[in-house]
C-alpha cells in the first residue's frame, strides 16, 4: 500500500501569517488507499496545511506535491481531483440538498445527467435520500455535514480531505458520520482528516502526525504512537479535592511515569492491575481509581505536557 | 469511491500526466448555472417589480413632475421622454450594484460560497465571469420589462430603442465589477450602505437622468462626466428617441467598457487575496 509515489509529499512546507508562522516546516508522505490524520490541539496547524494541499492557500516556503502536481501551477488540475469537507459548511443553505450536489458537480464539468445520477447515489450514500428536495437551512448539524462529506465525494476523488469532520456535532451524529468515513475507508478511498479527539484518530486513521505548535511532534500509526510514547494501561487516580502534587511523589517507582492533571494524576504502568494494589500498600487511599487502556491523549500527553481539551 | 479504483490504479493516475476529462460545461457557465438555480425562487418577484418600478416612476415623475416641467418648456421634448430612458440605464445600475454588494459580501463572510467554490477547479476569473453573467441577466430582463412599459406611455422615439437594454447591461458592468472589488474588501456591513448612500444616490441624482448636466454648476460636470452612469444615461436616450449623444457614441461605449475592465481587473486581485487563507 506503501509503495509508489505518494499521493501527498510535502517537506519542510512552512505557512505564516504576517509574523506568526501556523505551520512551521513539517514533512508528510500520504500515500493511496491510506486514512492519515492530523491529530493536533486548536491553533497547531492543522487546518492551514489541509488549505495548502487543497491548493487554495500558497505555501509560504518548503516544498509541496499533490497528486504528483504542483499546488501553485497546476491547482485547477489538483482540485479537480480533490474532494474537500471544510470545517465551516459551505452549502447553499436556500438551495435543496440535491441542487447542492448538482450544481457543485457541475463546477467539475460534469454532465447533467450524470451530476443528477451521482447527487442520487451520493443522498443514498450518506442517508439523506428522503430530505433530497428540501431545502438546506433546517437540515440539522450532522445532516448537513454529511451533505458537505457526499458534495466531497461528487467527482470521484482521489483524495478525500476532511477538516474537523465532526466537530461540533452530537455523539449521535458523530457515529453516523464516522460509520459513512469508516466504508469509505474500506472502498479504499484515500482519506486525510484533521481532528483535535483522539477517539476519532484512533477509530479512522492508519496512520497519523501529532501536531502541536505548527511542527509535527510525533508520527505512527495510534498503536505504534502509544508503544512508543506510553505504556500499555493507565491508572487514572483521584483524591478528592485534595491538592495532588504530594501524592505524586509518593507513587514514584510504581509505574514507568506519573503525569498530575488539575483534578487527577495519571499512573503510567504496563500492567494496571499490579500496579493500583502497589498504591494502596503505600498507605494511599485514593478517592477514585480507573485502570484503562492508554491512548492517543496520553501519548500527547507526554509529548507536549498538556491535554488535548486544554492545549 | 475513487472511481472503485484500487490503490494501484491511484498509483498509476498518480504517475500518469493528470487526465484531464472533456468538460461537459465551462467553469463559469457552471457557475452561472448555480446562480440562476437560487434566482428560481425569485424570479417572480424580480419580473413583477421590472414591470412595477417603471410604472410608478412614470406615472409619478413622468406625468405628475412632468406637467409642472413641460409648462415651463425648457426641453425640447415631453418630460417623460426625457427622463424613461435615463431612469431605464438606472435601473440597471441600480439592479447591478445591488447584486454586487451585499451579495457578494455574504458570499465571503457568511455564507462561505466563494470559499466552497475555490475548493472546485474554478479559476476565480470563471467565478467573476459566471457571477457577472448572471448579473447581466437580470439587468437584462428588468431592462426589457422597462421598455415594455415605456411603449404605452409613449416615450419611445426611435426603433434603435431596442438597444436600450444592452446599454443597461453595459452600465450594470462598468458599476458591478468595480463594486465586486469593493464587495470583496469591505468586513463591514456598515460599509456597504455608505456606498449606496454616497455612491448610488448622487449617482442617480447628478448624471443627467432627471435634468440635463448643463444645469449642473460649471465645476460639477466634470464630475458628472466621469460618473458611469451619465455615459450610459446619454447612450440610453439617443438609443431611445434617435437623438445625438453628447459625445460620440464610441467615447461612451468605450469609457464603459474601461470601467468594466479595470473593474474585473480589481475584482480579480480582491478576491484572490480574500480566499488566500
């Protein structure tokens, strides 16, 4: 899957913004059939280098290849085969769901037939088939970003490029978005999507780079990034509203590392339930105790000193 | 999706020259397209008022102004003769400049439409000139409808009257594209009023639509003269009642169409600047 010129290669791509630098010279390789993410807090990045690839924003240094094209040159020949989700929809909130298929198919210069045939198949695809002809406006949040992701998908792309698929939207709304990302994914579409929750990078992406700051902080798939960055599990521990900085120096050597949040301190050991009864030989009552899995947060976590919600 | 493709076909349009597919519709027809999909909606109520606004105009300001004006025959034609063609090249104008401004505006700031359809393979030349052409529709069809009405009423002279819509979409131009450049600048809504209060308004008052620019003081003609409106306002009546133009119908044709290219030209910068985020 690896092999072959990536679809996607930027290296050392740099964008700023009058002084301030939003992307501060990140390589990346996206290759075909492959989702990759952009895992990364607000602010870190990610949304400007998604702009760049899409060719609407020029890179302000490094290099960049889309599609084997060249995005400042040959950007009409690279977004024509592009399919983009923004962040913020865009739909025409007066014109029906469909016109909204149809009219942007159109901008690709596809026929009208077949513009009408595919909004058809599209409305089906992301379950909106019986809201077709009425009007954007009142479709709820999940709908309609589920619209933008079919309006994506109108010409067949080869690289289908998500911004924050799901943010903003209820937990219900978020399955069903993912559900209809997840069988795109199976249909082997390439997918790149930014997203600041960490359920989301580890549910759709084979592969992803954490950004933070405008470089990139680690690259893997979430299995290698928490091998790499974490242990296996993690012992969350609450004492009460008890100030946690001294309790932290009591677990010293229990686990690998002890990060301290402002409401829990996060016990970091490959095997968590070894590790909670070593707590309480050590006269330690926490009020709370969960032993989970580690994930991308903690991995993040670890490279950057912050949580993803805070950061 | 991908066309079903597998990753080895991706790989092989990858290294392939991008196919480039025969293109069943220009970009900027497709853009026309979309906008004439939303003017559906309204379509009515554009043609009724195109019928309407004449009307009223006439009646008021062509029979009721026009008595008190004709009495004193300082014209050497009936008031309203004078002023239909005037106020048809207005129309125009004023039909341009307002699908110019706020729309245009809403299409950066809340609506997004531009940003969606620069994420398209459309050039923004092709989003100008898609947009500008459904623009000229409407000044068309309202122009038209205009005519219609100034035929009962009697303030046709000439057969050349028929141009007289193509001269209110040549108006229409010359003032769209240059307020699309404006458009595209402005954040603020405030701003947009400013430039129908002092921009629209005078235009209408002083370019020789209700009274001839010679009674205008010596040193405001020349501001008259470089008002867009007044060239169309001039062209408009000599189409209209076969009379001469002030100047040559060429000088302005021609300076209309500069404000129209220099226009495009403007807008062109303005909205490559805006949707380079």
């Amino acid at each position: 899957m690896t092999d072959g010129a990536p679809l996607i290669s930027a290296r050392g791509l740099i964008k700023r913004f009058g002084d301030f630098t939003a992307v501060d010279g990140i390589d990346v390789d996206v290759h075909a059939g492959e989702a990759f993410g952009f895992l990364g807090p607000n602010g870190a990045g990610k949304s400007s280098t998604m702009r760049m690839i899409g060719c609407v924003s020029p890179p302000s240094g490094g290099e960049l290849r889309v599609l084997g094209m060249d995005p400042q040159r040959q950007g009409p020949d690279i977004r024509a085969r592009l399919g983009v989700c923004p962040q913020e929809d865009n739909l025409d909130q007066e014109l029906t769901a469909r016109e909204n298929l149809v009219t942007y198919a159109r901008y690709f210069g596809i026929g009208r037939k077949v513009a009408r045939q595919r909004a058809d198949e599209l409305l089906e695809f992301v379950q909106l088939s019986e809201r077709a002809g009425s009007k954007v406006e009142p479709l709820s949040g999940g709908m309609k970003r589920r619209l933008t992701i079919a309006r994506a998908l109108v010409n067949e792309p080869d690289i289908v490029m998500l911004d924050e698929p799901t943010t903003g939207l209820d937990p219900q709304a978020r399955h069903l978005v993912w559900e209809r990302l997840f069988r795109l994914k199976q249909r082997g579409t390439t997918l790149v999507l930014t997203t600041h929750y960490m359920d989301e990078a580890e549910q759709l992406c084979d592969r992803l780079v954490i950004m933070d700051g405008g470089a990139v902080a680690a690259e893997g798939s979430p299995r290698e990034l928490i091998e790499r960055y974490s242990t296996r599990e993690v012992v969350e521990l609450r004492f009460g509203t008890d100030a946690l900085e001294p309790y932290a120096s009591k677990l010293d050597g229990i686990g690998a590392r002890v990060e301290v949040l402002p409401d829990r301190i996060l016990l970091y050991a490959d095997d968590g339930d070894t590790a909670v009864p070593a707590v309480y030989e050590r006269n330690l009552t926490p009020s709370g105790v969960l032993v989970r899995r580690a994930s991308l947060e903690d991995v993040f976590l670890h490279l950057t000193g912050r949580t993803l919600v805070e950061a | 999706m991908a066309g079903g493709g597998t990753p080895a076909d991706l790989d092989a349009a990858v290294t392939a020259a991008a196919p480039q597919g025969v293109r069943a519709v220009h970009p900027a027809m497709a853009v026309l397209e979309y906008f004439l999909v939303g003017y559906k909606r309204v379509w009515r109520g554009t043609v009724f008022s195109s019928f309407a606004l004449p009307v009223l105009f006439f009646l008021g300001m062509g029979v009721a102004v026009g008595a008190y004006v004709d009495r004193g025959g300082n014209l050497d034609m009936p008031y309203l003769q004078f002023i239909a063609p005037g106020l048809l090249a207005f129309t125009g104008l004023q039909i341009a400049m307002m699908e110019s401004g706020f729309p245009v505006l809403g299409n950066f700031k809340w609506h997004k439409i531009y940003f969606g359809m620069a994420s398209a393979p459309l050039r923004v030349g092709d989003m100008l000139l898609g947009q500008l052409g459904y623009i000229s529709l409407r000044v068309l069809v309202a122009a038209t409808g205009f005519l219609l009405v100034m035929v009962p009423f009697g303030a046709i002279g000439s057969a050349w009257a028929v141009l007289t819509p193509l001269v209110a979409v040549l108006v229409g131009l010359a003032v769209a594209t240059p307020m699309f450049a404006y458009s595209a600048t402005v954040q603020s809504p405030n701003l947009m009023a400013i430039m129908f209060r002092f921009g629209m308004l005078p235009m209408m008052l002083f370019s020789g639509v209700f009274f001839p620019v010679e009674q205008l003081p010596g040193a405001l003609q020349p501001v008259a003269h470089a008002l867009p409106l007044w060239h169309g306002v001039e062209l408009s009546r000599a189409a209209a009642l076969d009379v001469n133009a002030a100047w040559p119908v060429a000088v302005h044709a021609g300076y209309l169409a500069l404000w129209c290219v220099v226009g495009f030209a403007l807008a062109r910068i303005r909205f490559i600047k805006r949707l380079a985020v």
